[in-house]
C-alpha cells in the first residue's frame, strides 16, 4: 500500500443536498442507494448557524420514501466555530440530534448499511426547519462499493 488515498477511486462520493439555506421549512437530502456499499458516511456541514436544526437519518424501501423508518446511527462532530477537530463517535436514537448555533460545524454521520432492514437499501437525511438563516450542506461518502474503480453507476435513482 503506497499510503495515498484517492477519494474518487475509492470512495463512491454522493452529493445529497447542495449549499442552501435550510429557513423556512424542512429540507431532506435526495434518496440514494447504499445496497453495494459496504460503509455509508455522511458529511454535514453547517455555515452560518441562525439557530439549531434537528437532522435525523430514514431507511427506505424505494427512492420516493413510501414506506420509511427513522434508524438510530453513530456520529462524530466539531461543534466549535470554525473547527476540524471531530470529537467521539457518539451514539444517537432515531429521533435524530439537534445541532449546535455555532458557525462551521462538520457532522460526520456514520451509517452500517448491514444494519439497514432486509429489502431497505435507501437512505435520506431530513433537517428541520431552524427558523433562521442557516446555511447546510451534505455529501455521503459511499465505502467498499461492489464495482468501484475509476468510474461508478449513480446511487441516487
């Protein structure tokens, strides 16, 4: 192993919910597909934080979310200004956390796609309203895909 890691070979990289402003109503991520991933990350990032948000994880039977579960997961955060520096894995209920108010905050959610129900390969991530300018962003970082290499079929479907 030369110790380099190449992000776009390895990882199948998801773009699920581009910079908004998440004031003024709920927004959830788009569905995507974790059936050939072995490993499911998501990143967070929060900017201008008007004021906390609840984000919360479902698994789901299909694309459209018809039939969906709000699941428990794990995740890391750095919940200080500006930081980088992730704090403990921690665990968290289905109900989902709320977040910090703080500016440029980084959620790392963890998600074991094995541990999705049987015939539930979706996922979503919802956030609630804030209720004040507050700026978000998610990417899933989809690991150990069954076909990666230099190119991948889409998990968004």
């Amino acid at each position: 192993m030369s110790g380099q890691f190449n992000v776009a070979e390895e990882l199948h990289t998801v773009s699920i919910i581009a910079p908004v402003d998440i004031n003024g109503g709920a927004v959830e991520s788009d569905y995507f597909n974790v059936k050939s991933a072995a490993s499911c990350q998501i990143v967070l990032t929060l900017g201008v934080t008007g004021a906390a948000t609840t984000f919360t994880v479902y698994e789901s039977d299909d694309a459209s979310g018809s039939n969906e579960t709000a699941i428990a997961f794990a995740y890391y955060a750095e919940t200080t200004a500006a930081g980088d520096t992730l704090g403990a894995r921690t665990a968290a209920t289905s109900s989902g956390i709320a977040t910090s108010t703080n500016d440029g905050l980084i959620y790392v959610i963890d998600v074991d796609p094995r541990d999705l129900t049987d015939g539930y390969p979706y996922l979503v991530l919802k956030l609630s309203d804030p209720s004040a300018a507050t700026l978000a962003s998610a990417v899933a970082l989809l690991g150990n895909i069954r076909h990666a290499g230099s190119s991948s079929t889409t998990a968004i479907t």
